[in-house]
C-alpha cells in the first residue's frame, strides 16, 4: 500500500526524477510553456508552484532555498542568442519566441547573452534572479495556482503518450490552445444548429394546396 506517499514515480529513480523535474522546471521559467506529457505535468506543477510561492518572499533565505530546490543556480535565455552570420529564419524564429515568452513575463535583451569562438555560453542571465525579479512579482497578488494544463488532444507517437501543454498563467489572449474542441463543446454546437434548423423550419409557411379547377367542380357535383 502507498499511504503516506505522495508524487510521482514516473518510473525513473530518484536521481533521474529529481533531474528531470529540474530540468522541466528550468525550461518553463525560462520559456513561459513547455509540451509535455499528462503524468510529467502533473509532477511537475506543484514543484513549480513552490518554488514560485517562496520566491515571492523575496529574502535571502527563500533565494537560497529555490538554489537549493532548483539544484544550482544556472544560466538562463541561451536560446535568444542570435550569432552575428545568423540567417533570416534564425532571426525570425527567436523573435517570434521572445514575443510569445514576453506574454508571460519580462525577459533579458539578448544581448546579455554571448558565446564564445566554441559556441560555448561565456554570459548570460542567472534562472534565480529571473525568477525572483520578473516571474515572482507578476503572481504578488495572487494565492496560489500560477500555472495551468491544458490537453492537447493529441498523442505522442511510439507509446501513444497523451501530450498536453503546461503553462503560467496571464497569457490568455491568442487562438485556442486545444488541437480540438471538447465534447462538451461539441454537443453545445450540435444543439445550437438543431435549434437553428427548428427556428428556419418554423417560419417557412406550409404550401397551401392548389385549388380544384371549377370545371372539375361541376362534374363532382353532376355526379
């Protein structure tokens, strides 16, 4: 029996867990989503959240407690570094990201981000302070429930793992996130097209029946 044990396995040890919920984390302060699976977001969102909640506190000892939670403090943003001979479709891409990721919270200029001959990160933005300066302070008046799952619809080919997004809350703007609507949704439009149909079919007037000829008449009544 499992009382008193709570999380996830994922079927992963203990190393292997604590790393990849590191790591998921990492990418979701960093880039605002993440697509994952369903088990995988579910582990992930209260890990996320409490390291959200002790931010806010914003001393010392809650900064050393996310390190702590988040294994290290790490270098953040590596993907908006744009190199100097970049192509177009680069230059396109991370800009398109960097305005998606801008719809959750604040990020560094991307020109706090280098790299060296080796296409190593030389610098770049620390995951703590950004996290305790620009993710922090946008749920400062809100108790709780900084992120949300949405189902994809979708599943992921090879195991057929159900996908679905996880996400900060405050980018609610944009098309729907679902790759289709719910059952729900689907029977709300089915009787709002029958009911339409009933109304067109109402207000159409039966055909009225054309009326006997009058010679016709007289011989039904000479009979």
């Amino acid at each position: 029996m499992r009382h008193r044990k709570a999380g996830y396995k994922l079927n992963r040890t203990t190393a292997h867990r604590k790393a990849m919920l590191r790591n998921m984390a990492a990418s979701l302060f960093e880039h605002g989503q993440i697509t994952t699976t369903m088990p995988k977001a579910k582990a992930l969102q209260p890990f996320v959240e409490k390291i959200v909640t002790k931010a806010k506190r914003g001393d010392l000892h809650a900064r050393r407690q996310v390190i702590s939670m988040l294994g290290a403090d790490r270098y953040a943003f590596a993907w908006s570094h744009l190199p100097k001979n970049a192509t177009e479709e680069e230059r396109e891409r991370v800009e398109a990201q960097r305005e998606f990721t801008q719809g959750f919270f604040d990020i560094p200029d991307a020109d706090q981000v280098e790299r060296n001959r080796y296409g190593e990160l030389r610098k770049a933005p620390r995951l703590v302070k950004h996290i305790f300066d620009h993710v922090a302070p946008r749920f400062a008046d809100r108790a709780g429930g900084y992120t949300r799952i949405v189902k994809l619809g979708r599943h992921r080919l090879g195991d057929a793992a159900e996908l679905c997004v996880i996400q900060f809350v405050g980018n609610e703007e944009g098309p729907e996130i679902g790759g289709r609507p719910s059952t729900r949704r689907r029977q709300a439009d089915r009787r709002t097209a029958f009911a339409a149909k009933l109304r067109k079919g109402g207000d159409t007037k039966p055909e009225a029946k054309p009326e006997a000829k009058p010679e016709a008449q007289a011989e039904e009544s000479a009979e």
